[in-house]
C-alpha cells in the first residue's frame, strides 16, 4: 500500500469565533499571517469564503486566489444551512426550501469577489444534509467538504453521494470529502465530539494533533484503506482573540474558552509543526476540488 496520503487544509473564512461575534478584526490580521505560512512551507489549501466575507473584503479574496490557493464557499452569513447535529442556542437553521437560494446567492458574492466561480463548498459547523448536496449538485460544485467524520463514524474516504441519504454513497457526481476524526480513540461524547480533533493543534500542541494522525493512519492502513485528512480551520486562529465576555449591541458572549485558547502566535507556532509533521509522514497537500479531478486520490 502507498505511504503517501492525500491531505487537504480547508480554512474558513468567517466572522471571528464562528458566530460569536460580529467582527472580522481577526481574520484582517490572521488571514495574511496564515498565507505567508502556507507560501512558505509550499501548501496550497482551500479557502471557504462566507458570501459576506467575501463581498466585504474583496481584496483578501484575490490575494488568496493570486497565491494559488482554491476559493471556495462557506454558505452566506455563517448560517445553519444544513441539519444540526447537536443545538447551539440562537443557531436556527435554515429550512429546506431556503436552501438553494441561499447557496446560490453567497456562490455570486464569491464569485463576484474573486473571479472565478467556487466549485468546494463547506457547510459552517459541518452541519450538512440531503438538501445541500442536492443543491450543490444543481449548482455544478464539484466536492462538499462537510462530513463530520466524528458524528456518522462510516465514510472514511471520498464519495459520490445518494440522492436520497448524503451520508450514503450514491450517484451524485459532487463528491464529498470526509472532515478528519480519530475513530481508533473511545468516545465519552454524546455526539462524539471528542474523536474531532480541532482545535487539538491550538489548544495543546502540534505533538498532541499528531498522535491522533498516527494513530487514524494506523486504524486506516488496518482497514486497507489509503488514508485521506481533511481539516478545517479559521484565520481568526492565527490573531489574539478577545477573553471573557464579548459585548455586542444589546448584550454579550462568553464563548468556551477552548474557543479563543491560545489563537494568535502560540497558533501559528503549532501550524507550522503541523504541516512538517504530516509532510514527514507522507502527506501530499491538495486542494478539495483537485481530489475531485485525480481519482487516485479517492481510494
């Protein structure tokens, strides 16, 4: 069996801690940060851009692009697009019917932004479901990038999709690219929260994200599968995040603090050891729709 692995760094280009806040001071000062590592360790990587990320900060949109790296969609403001697998309170998804539109239009805001019509989408908070993929399908994307491998437990490599079921393999020609979690571990998590390892990199140390990776080849390459890591992060990351309370319009936040847990330099420190423990491993860094279009890379 090869011991080369297909990885891809999928980050999301978002309002500050997810929907925690309103603001985007983060990613203005993480963004550039993160690019200048990924220009220097040679990573390409897919960026997934909010319609409203991207209609705001237009520039950062083409930066991303003239760096070679793919430009991609996060839905349009953050939103519950798909099904949610657990409750956050204020998060209300979007119904079914809604769909479609709203993926359509945040697709024109990125593309008007950067040029070039996105073909990866990502689900926030890899919520999913049947209605997205078909949606993304009518829309001509060619991967989603929002299977929570830590939630469905089955899907370890890409798939095409069912109609029908998205965590079923089907007919659908969007493939859909697993999201990394590390099924050799015991859960202790209703949800399996725990076998998802962000933000594992920032909150402990590359050494400790690493341990999982080798242990996730190893359950893979027991199975006789060529293993396959996809990961997501947010540039936010890569800038000092506010602790304690986050006070906006009419009241205020107080996040988990795993949320902000040493974001800024500590964060980017770690990510570079990241990228060089993998590539050490045998990662070869691609970007979503590339696993698309190279079938080795699905198998």
């Amino acid at each position: 069996m090869e011991q080369t692995f297909p990885v891809v760094l999928g980050f999301d280009m978002e309002t500050d801690i997810g929907s925690w806040t309103g603001s985007y001071d983060g990613f203005r000062t993480g963004a550039p940060r993160l690019l200048e590592i990924l220009r220097r360790k040679e990573c390409r990587a897919t960026f997934f851009f909010t319609g409203d990320c991207a209609a705001r900060h237009p520039d950062m949109v083409r930066r991303v692009r003239d760096d070679g790296h793919e430009i991609g969609c996060h839905s349009l403001y953050h939103e519950t697009i798909g099904e949610p697998l657990f409750e956050i309170p204020g998060m209300i998804p979007i119904l079914p019917h809604e769909v479609r539109p709203r993926i359509e239009l945040a697709t024109e805001w990125v593309e008007k932004a950067a040029g070039v019509r996105p073909r990866s989408f990502r689900c926030p908070r890899l919520f999913g479901s049947t209605a997205v993929v078909n949606a993304l399908e009518a829309l001509e994307y060619r991967t989603d990038v929002s299977y929570p491998v830590y939630y469905f437990r089955k899907q370890l490599v890409p798939y095409h999709p069912s109609r029908e079921n998205w965590t079923e393999t089907g007919d659908l020609k969007l493939l859909e690219l697993p999201n990394f979690a590390d099924l050799s571990m015991p859960s202790a998590d209703p949800y399996g929260r725990d076998l998802d390892q962000w933000p594992l990199w920032r909150t402990q140390g590359a050494a400790a994200l690493m341990e999982h990776v080798r242990a996730y080849l190893d359950y893979c390459r027991a199975r006789e599968v060529r293993p396959f890591l996809c990961f997501y992060m947010h540039p936010w990351e890569f800038a000092e995040m506010p602790q304690g309370l986050i006070h906006s319009g009419e009241g205020a936040v107080l996040p988990d603090a795993f949320l902000v847990k040493n974001c800024g330099d500590y964060a980017a420190r770690e990510f570079e050891k990241v990228l060089d423990a993998l590539r050490e491993l045998g990662a070869v860094f691609r970007c979503a729709a590339e696993i698309a279009v190279t079938s080795e890379e699905t198998c």
